[in-house]
C-alpha cells in the first residue's frame, strides 16, 4: 500500500487516499523460493550487499555445522572463508554485485569444527522485482571428497612401478609420473604442457602414436602397442603401451 493525504480546495486534509497492489501471487512465488533453496541438495547461502548472510539453506548447514540461527546476519568472507581466499572470494561476490555471473569458483570454507570444506561455487545476483541487485546467491557443491579421491589418484600414478603419462586433447602432456621421469631423464617439470608425440616421439613412429591416442580421444582404447620413447640424452627406450582415455 501507498497511503497519502487526500486535501481539499483549502489544502486541508479531509482523508487518506490509499493505492495498493495485490502481492499474493508474489508472496506465493518467494516462498516457493524459499522452499526450493532450502530444500536444495546443495548448499546454498546467500548475502545482502554488504556481504551478511541472509541466506544459508539446509545442506549448507549440514556441510559446515553451522545452523542458519547462527550465520544469520554474519560476515561471510570474514568469518567463514580461510583468510587466503577472503580477497578471490570478496572478488567473486563485488562481481555478482555489479551483475556479473560466476561459474565454477572453487574455495574452502570453514566448519564449525575447524575443518576446511571444498566448495565449487555458482555466484549470481539476487534481485528485486524492478532488477535492482539486492545481495549474491551463491549454489555450491561440496567437492572435498571428489579432490580427495583425486589426489589419491594422483599419488598412486605417481608412485607406480611403471612409467605413466598423460596428454590432454591437444597432445600436450599433463600427466609425467616418477618412474617415467626417472627412465626417461627427464622430469616432469620438462615435460609438462609439451607435444608428446613431437618432442619425445622417434620421428618413425609419430604418426602410429598419434594414432593411438586419436583413437584414445574417440574412448577407444588400444593395449599392448609397442613404441620408442627418446630420452634425454638421446637414446631410444622400447615402451609397450596400454592407452587409455581419461573422462
């Protein structure tokens, strides 16, 4: 309602003229909202434009610890991000402030216990119904476990009695493990971000390698195929090969 005195010819006031709009459907609508975000299987918090918490649904509250009661009106950035991601986390909410969309921001957020939660964050601005931005709704995913398991990963390529490596669909290397650094010569460092094929490759067998991991990019796979690798001073290594491809 727009209440607003209504005068006579005198300007005396004689009464109240009063202009509303019926919100009913409106008010249906954010509270369909606030169900969605707070039945979400995903964390979700939001924050208004000094960057409180005016958001913090109910797999937030079960990643961190945290109930919604206590968050509320909380600094964000200040209290619940490790201070070296306050400054790129600060960044990705003044962006969503000004409009702008953020996608698959990762940062560590803070429990209630101390521990450190991975977090792959969607920013995107909360408005009002005339398009002014009011705060920032953040929807995340909890991907502590998933960077575990790749890091386990990790160390078991790296720490395998046999040589592994990884290129990525332009053929530059991403993998170089220890046993390939240490029959090779050289280390992963040299290696990273080079053409496999063209750098460490014999010339006589670019092409079938090529061929191999062309094949291994189109998820098929090949075992057994035999090739020489070039080593850092110069001499030629026989690997037999299983290649795979990587998803």
């Amino acid at each position: 309602l727009n209440a607003t005195s209504r005068r006579d010819v005198d300007g005396h006031i004689i009464g109240v003229v009063g202009i509303g709009q019926d919100i009913t459907a409106r008010i249906a609508q954010e509270q369909e909202y606030a169900r969605v975000i707070e039945t979400a299987n995903a964390p979700i918090f939001g924050v208004d434009l000094d960057g409180k918490v005016t958001v913090w649904n109910k797999c937030a509250a079960d990643v961190t610890s945290f109930t919604s009661a206590e968050v509320m009106g909380q600094h964000l950035v200040q209290q619940f991000i490790s201070e070296d991601f306050r400054a790129s986390v600060q960044e990705v909410l003044d962006l969503a402030l000004k409009g702008e969309v953020t996608a698959n921001f990762e940062f560590p957020i803070i429990t209630k216990t101390g521990a450190k939660i991975q977090i792959l964050l969607n920013a995107t601005p909360r408005r009002d119904e005339y398009g002014h931005v009011l705060g920032v709704v953040g929807i995340g995913q909890d991907i502590t476990g998933r960077l575990a398991q790749e890091q386990e990963y990790s160390r078991l390529i790296d720490t395998a009695n046999a040589p592994i490596f990884g290129v990525d669909r332009d053929g530059l290397v991403t993998v170089w493990n220890k046993c390939a650094a240490n029959i090779s010569g050289y280390s992963s460092e040299d290696t990273m971000g080079h053409p496999l094929v063209n750098e460490f490759i014999t010339e006589d067998f670019r092409q079938s390698v090529q061929e191999v991991l062309d094949k291994a990019l189109r998820g098929e796979e090949d075992s057994n195929f035999a090739f020489p690798l070039v080593t850092k001073d110069g001499h030629r290594l026989e690997i037999l090969l299983n290649a795979t491809s990587r998803r």
